[in-house]
C-alpha cells in the first residue's frame, strides 16, 4: 500500500490517513512535518537537502501514506504511489472545520503544531481560499497521472474506496 492523499486545508487528510493507517498497520506522514522540524524548542524550517532525504527515505519503503496539501517540492510520491486520493471537500465545510479546530485548540481540547493564534486563523482561511483558487490547475496536473488518480467530495467515500481495494 502506497498513497498519497491531498486536498485543502481542513478537508480530512490526516483524519483518513490516520484511520487507513491504524485499519491496514501502515505508516502514515503529514508533509507538513517532512517541511518542518518539529522540536521542542518550536518549529524549524528543514534545508531543502534534509526535505527532500527525509521525503525520500519515507517513499522509498514498501507500504506507506503521505498527505498533505499539494507542494511543489513533495510530488516524487505520485510517480510511485498506488493512489492519489483527492479530497475535495466543499469549502464551506472546511472553513467549519477551520475554525472548529482553532477554538479546540484555543481551549486546549485538540493537539496543534503551530500555536492557534488569531493570525493562524487568518492563513489557515487564506489556504482554504486559494486550494479553490488553484484547483483546476492541480487537477488538470493530475490528469497526467492517469487512473491512479481518485477524486472524492469527502474523506468517507475516500474510505470506502480503500477499504475495497485493500
């Protein structure tokens, strides 16, 4: 099992990653942390050298899942992967989410990476918004990828999708 899972900002990427994962014993990545260092000292930028080997030693094993929303410098996986699973969520139900997660981890009731502060709010709505505004971009992008490449309106038909194929 190799996937790869994208999709915007709050559409369920980590949430289906993590349920394949636990369901099939595979090890899942979020790309973000193959970008960022996660220390506790705070967050540090990996080199595009470190990046791209820690990438590289993720994608090279026999079973796996990476998600995360799409990244210029993290695509090596679509070349070798079973499946590209595309969440697209509607944005109404993501920008919910968005600020559903905010307030759990305001209130402490969710694990975050990045501290929720008011201006997070603001990004995290900003790459709701753009994912909509590059999305016909990525998908025409992803047309060169043939049949491996799955689009789903939501992560519960992204599950039943996997669970008949594995």
């Amino acid at each position: 099992m190799k996937i790869d899972i994208i999709g915007s900002v709050a559409s369920g990427k980590t949430t289906l990653a993590g349920k394949i994962s636990k369901k099939y014993n595979v090890p899942y990545y979020e790309k973000d942390n193959v970008v960022w260092d996660r220390t506790p000292d705070g967050d540090r930028k990996r080199t595009p050298e470190e990046r791209d080997l820690y990438f590289q030693k993720i994608i090279s094993g026999d079973v796996w899942i990476v998600e995360g929303s799409p990244r210029k410098c993290l695509k090596e996986s679509f070349e070798i992967c079973d499946y590209i699973i595309v969440l697209n969520e509607k944005t109404s139900v993501r920008l919910f989410r968005v600020f559903k997660r905010w307030i759990k981890q305001r209130i402490g009731k969710e694990h975050y990476n990045t501290k929720p502060t008011l201006n997070f709010l603001r990004y995290n709505i900003k790459w709701v918004l753009e994912f909509d505004d590059m999305k016909k971009d990525l998908f025409k992008e992803l047309n060169s990828y043939g049949e491996k490449v799955k689009i789903f309106s939501n992560s519960d038909e992204a599950w039943e999708f996997v669970s008949r194929k594995y």
